[in-house]
C-alpha cells in the first residue's frame, strides 16, 4: 500500500507519498524515479517521504512551503520523531540513494553525503497535518510497471531531441553551404576579375580570339 498526498495548492500541483511499511519502502527505493526527493527523519526511524519534482526542476528549487509539508510528514510517522522537538529531517534526489545487499529491509545509504541536504522541524504543526490528510489516497500501485513507463517516455524523448538535433545540424549545413556558394559568386563578380570589351579592344584581341584562346 501507497498513502499519497496533495501539497499545499499555493505550492503548485505536487504530489507526497510514502510506502505503508518497510517492505512498500523497498519497492519505492527500487522504482523510484529521477523526479522523486526521499525524505527521513535522520538518525531515528521513520516513514520514508517522497516528493516528485516536474522534470527538469532541481532539488535546490523546491519552495519552503512544500518543504515544510514533507517535513512535517515525515516527522509525524516516526514513532520517535513525532514526540521530539527540532528534529532534524534530511532529504535528497532518489538517484543518491544506494542500497547494498548487507541492509536490511527499507535501510539505505548515499552516493554521494554532500548531495544530502538537512532541515530542522521545530515542532508537529497539525494543520498542515490536517490538510495533508484530507488530501490522502490509498493505491497498490505496480510501481515496476509505472517504472518501465516512465523509462519508455524517456528513451522515446531522448530520441525524439536527437532527431531534431540532426534535423537542425543538416539545416546549418545546408545554410552554411549557400552563403558559401554567395560569396564565392561575389568574388566572381569583383571588377578587378573582369575583363571588359575596352580591355578586350586595347589588347588587340577579338572577343573570338579570346575565346579560342580559353577554349
């Protein structure tokens, strides 16, 4: 089971969500995608809280407010947290996650510590809890089929921008090759290159005979 959310409307249209347990919290490690931001409770147990990004956007944008509702989420389903107050909550990119065959089940670990960002909760604030709620939907999602799909639409865009790609270096070339053939006319055309019928009649030279002459 899935509990998703809708974050605060003043925020945009994001989605929060987080697994039922600890195996759900393994297949979200294992499915999760490029756009999703983990959120824990550090150092103490906890739900693990996801929050999925437009494409494109970067951890370093996301607004305090909608930082704000995942924290408070996270904070509120640790057994330990949600008593505390200051609690520290970290988050990173899903891609930073890393996952050995040594943990246990829902444990993880990071690529890379510095790609890990830390917040402080000062307390549980049960409006923003409340509004949370009101929003939660429960699914069984096939989270490796949702994967595969997400992994299709991108191979198929990447794809889809190499072929523009050519499409726009064929047309630069095609460019490049007629102002090149413009200029190589001009230069055809400069007076100091052409012979005039005066010239022709000065030289003692006919037309014809120049001609034969080319020829």
């Amino acid at each position: 089971m899935v509990f998703y959310f809708k974050a605060r409307p003043d925020a945009g249209d994001y989605t929060i969500y987080m697994g039922a347990d600890k195996n759900e919290n393994e297949e979200l490690i294992k499915y999760g995608l490029p756009e999703d931001v983990w959120f824990h409770v550090d150092k103490v147990s906890s739900a693990h809280v996801y929050l999925r990004l437009k494409k494109g956007e970067s951890i370093d944008a996301i607004s305090e407010g909608l930082l704000e509702d995942c924290a408070q989420l996270v904070k509120a389903h640790s057994i330990q947290g949600n008593k505390m107050n200051n609690v520290e909550v970290v988050y990173t990119p899903w891609s930073n996650l890393k996952k050995a065959t040594s943990m246990d089940v829902g444990q993880v670990g990071f690529h890379n510590h510095r790609m890990v960002h830390v917040l402080t909760v000062e307390k549980r604030v049960n409006e923003i809890l409340s509004r949370l709620n009101k929003t939660r939907v429960e699914r069984r999602p096939d989270l490796k089929a949702e994967k595969d799909a997400s992994n299709a639409a991108e191979k198929a865009e990447r794809k889809m921008q190499l072929k523009d790609k050519k499409r726009r270096e064929e047309m630069e070339r095609v460019v490049k090759e007629r102002q090149a053939e413009i200029r190589s006319y001009k230069g055809l055309m400069v007076a100091e290159k052409m012979t005039s019928n005066r010239q022709i009649a000065s030289a003692g030279k006919s037309i014809q005979e120049m001609e034969d002459e080319f020829v």
